[in-house]
C-alpha cells in the first residue's frame, strides 16, 4: 500500500510538469498506453490525503523551476539584461509579493526588491507586518529588467507569466499582494486601475489577493508620500486580518 502511495505522489510531480511545459509552449514527456494504464486510478484503494510536504518539497519544486527557466532566451528582454531575476524568500510563505519587473538594482544582483522601492518594501513587512523578510516570497511577472525599466510588453507579459504561476502553484500562499497597476493588470486582466482596485480583494488562481500601490510609485512621489502611505497600511492591515496577524503597528 506504501508504495502506491509514493507512486501517485510521484504522479502528481509529473502532471505538475507537464502543466508547466504545456504552459511555456514545450512538448510534453511522451507517456506509453502501457505507462498510462499502469497509473490508471482505482476507486477501490483510498487515497490518503497529502499535505503540501508530503506531494511535493516546494524548495526542490523552486528549484527544478529555476532549472527548467535555464539562460532564458525565451523573449527579447534576454539580449540586454544582466541577470534572470527569479524570485526570492520562503518556499512554504503564506503571503507572496508579486512586482511588475526588476529594475536596475535588481538586474545587477539578480535578486528582487533590492533598490529603495525594495527597501520600502522590507520595512512594509518588517515593521508592519511584523515578519521578516525571508518568511514571506517576493517575486515579479517578468524576469528580466525591460530597457530603461519600461512597462513590461504583451508579448513579454504572456511569455514569462506561466513561471509566474507555477511559482504560486508551488508555494500555495494564503494570500498574494499585487504591487502597483502593471503587476495588478498583468494577473487580473481588464482595465484594471491601481487607484480604483487597490484595498479591493480579488481572486487569482482561487487564492485572495490584495492589490496596494508599488513602493516605487511611493518612492517617486514624494509629496503623496504620507498619504500612499497611509492607503497601503490600510491595505496591508486587511491582508493582516486574513492571516490572523494582530495588527500593532504602523508602516
């Protein structure tokens, strides 16, 4: 009986897999009839039910991701960028930060949120939040820095955003924050506006998420300071109550 459990655990690795190749335009692993009958399901074994540990390691899930990205040439973004900005933070996060793209400081070091917006945003989920910045995951639709940090291009978007998903089907937060309207258009589609939508909740891939202005836009106005401010503390004090943090005290 152990083993059949670990053979349809290994079963749901493989369709993982093969959603995310069909979801970046790769051909599928070619499976035999013989191969597909032998996982055929069979009603009269009880399926045990598997915790996120035990289908899958998230951390090794991330990784293979990371592998299967490789030096992506996949759209025009790869001829001038520096480094792939895949992501960063904990596998098992409850709450995942989801940017538009990265920009200079994050091209250079390969990692997201690194410049003064990223600075904002580490003092947003240490102060507060009240975590710290490695329990959550900070990540970006696009993962290379677009020229001049332009908004990010259809073509672009549709490229790069099936490893968007599969990063949030890995990790399966309790909730996503969307920063700033490209980010918030990108995955709720529409005429989304940031200043409409945001302290709204909406759906995506059926887990809450909460649209707040991008600490850049915050950073690039320095006279609405104050009140962007203000508005996205209100915003991060309702996805506070969704985790069940006790909110104490102010970004």
């Amino acid at each position: 009986m152990e083993i059949e459990y670990e053979i349809r655990e290994v079963f749901e690795l493989l369709k993982s897999q093969i959603r995310m190749h069909r979801d970046i335009g790769m051909d599928p692993p070619f499976l035999s009839p013989e191969g597909l009958r032998a996982f055929k399901y069979n009603p009269d074994v009880e399926k045990p039910s598997i915790s996120h540990s035990m289908a899958e390691d998230p951390a090794l899930s991330l990784e293979s991701l990371r592998t299967t990205i490789g030096d992506c040439q996949r759209c025009k973004l790869s001829k001038k960028r520096t480094h792939i900005v895949f992501g960063e933070g904990s596998p098992l996060a409850r709450l995942v930060f989801v940017g538009e793209a990265p920009g200079r400081e994050e091209d250079v070091a390969g990692r997201p949120f690194v410049g003064e917006a990223g600075k904002l945003l580490t003092r947003i989920i240490q102060n507060g939040i009240g975590l710290n910045r490695e329990d959550v995951y900070i990540c970006n639709v696009i993962k290379c820095r677009p020229p001049n940090n332009r908004d990010p291009e259809q073509d672009e978007i549709e490229t790069c955003i099936p490893f968007l998903k599969e990063q949030i089907r890995i990790i399966r937060p309790e909730v996503i924050c969307v920063l700033g309207r490209v980010a918030g258009r990108s995955l709720l589609g529409g005429d989304f506006k940031i200043t409409n939508e945001r302290g709204r909740w909406h759906s995506y891939m059926d887990i809450p998420l909460m649209p707040t202005y991008h600490p850049a836009y915050i950073v690039r106005n320095p006279s609405q300071e104050n009140r962007l401010k203000r508005d996205v503390w209100e915003d991060v004090k309702k996805i506070m109550k969704v985790l069940g943090l006790e909110v104490k005290r102010n970004v």
